[in-house]
C-alpha cells in the first residue's frame, strides 16, 4: 500500500550532479514510457517512429491490464544503463519521459468507481540509494510538477484512460492480436499510422475534421490524438 500523495502535500528531494548517485536512478530501472513519451523521443533523436522502436524499445503485455507495455531498452552488463544516459547526465533532458520527470515520484491515475469521475494520486518510491531525498529543500507535488514540466504529459496521457476503463472491454481484460497491433501502430509506431491514415481509405470509413487532416500530415500529436480517438471507436466495436 502506497501512502498517497496530493498536490499541495510535501516531500522532501533535490538533485545535482555534485551527488555521489548522481545517474543511478538512470540504471537498472524499468523505464516504461507512455506514447506521448514515445512520441517525444523520436523526434528528439529525429528518427523515424519505425526505427526508434526497433532500436530502443523492448516490449511486453501487463498482466493487470492485457495492454502493451513498453519500455526502453537498457543497454547490456550489469550496470543496464539508460542508453541516453552521458557521461554529464541525460542527453534527452528537454524530453525526458513522464518516469523519469517525476523521480522521486510515481503517479497513479483513473476513474472512481463511477467510471465517471477522474481520480489522481502521487507516492514517494523506495530509492535508498537516493541521496537527493536526503537533502533539506522541501516543495509540494504541485511544485515539482511545474518544474518538471508535467501538464502536456498529464494530459496526454491520461487518454490512455478512455481504451483501459472503456465500456466495451466487458470482462475479458486479454486482447487479441489484432487489437494489440491497432494500439502498437496508432499509439506508438506513429510515421506508420501516418503512412496508414493517409494512404488508405482510412479517412472514407473514419471521418476527421478537414483541420485536423492537413495537421496530421506533420503534426504528431494531432496523428497520437487522433490514434486515441479512431481507438476509442474501433478497438472494442
């Protein structure tokens, strides 16, 4: 049981690079990332979604959920480092995933039990070898999701919440293998759903916004929406 944490609660954590563990939270850690974090990455390193998972990403199934999990790829040894982990610290910083944005932090997010009302908490992780937790700032959740710059990251991936609590699922939480390569290539392999959406009669049987249609021709987040969206329809139909 995790001791829940709001926004205005406080928690103790500061971190530079004079730390002894400076870069540890960067190893041997399960970095799962969202495909807002996916999407974030690969134009970061500017390579095409199709390579950027290839290359950088492991995958497997949650058994709570039966959606694809995915993760990056931590490079070999026993050290398992984040491969975009330099010798001065994260060569991604600027678009860092959501795990990684919110260390010391861990957010829970879903709907009540109404599945109508949006529920959201934050827990302090077990990281003895932290000694960023040792240092005396303290600042509340609200504080630290500012400076971290979480608002696009909240709200993006919280969409994810309308597939996982979504009316159709009924009972059965496994999904087949036709579902699982909809969610995988509209989420996360996105220059695909792209190739997809524009060179298919895809737009004939899922009609968008003429707006939207010029956008997701380079507009990434406009196509990781609209993924969301054709999903919402079509996944459990």
């Amino acid at each position: 049981m995790h001791f829940r944490l709001g926004l205005a609660d406080t928690f103790q954590f500061s971190c530079r690079k004079e730390l002894s563990c400076f870069g540890s939270c960067c190893r041997n850690r399960d970095l799962v990332l969202t495909p807002y974090d996916v999407l974030r990455l690969k134009q970061n390193l500017r390579m095409h979604s199709d390579d950027f998972l290839a290359q950088h990403i492991q995958y497997r199934l949650d058994s709570a959920t039966g959606f694809p999990l995915v993760s990056i790829k931590l490079e070999p040894g026993l050290d398992k480092l984040c491969p975009f982990l330099k010798s001065d610290g994260c060569g991604v910083y600027e678009d860092r995933p959501t795990v990684c944005r919110l260390f010391p932090l861990a957010r829970v997010s879903g709907f009540d039990q109404d599945s109508t009302s949006h529920d959201e908490y934050f827990y302090a992780l077990s990281t003895p070898e932290c000694l960023g937790r040792k240092e005396e700032r303290i600042l509340t959740v609200q504080q630290w999701l500012l400076e971290q710059g979480m608002e696009p990251y909240r709200t993006e991936n919280d969409n994810m919440l309308h597939l996982l609590f979504h009316p159709g699922r009924g009972e059965n939480r496994f999904l087949n293998e036709k579902q699982l390569q909809k969610i995988f290539v509209s989420l996360y392999n996105l220059d695909i759903f792209r190739e997809f959406v524009l060179g298919t009669n895809f737009m004939e049987i899922f009609p968008i916004d003429p707006r939207i249609q010029s956008s997701i021709e380079k507009d990434d987040l406009e196509l990781l929406r609209l993924g969301f969206s054709y999903l919402r329809t079509d996944l459990f139909a």
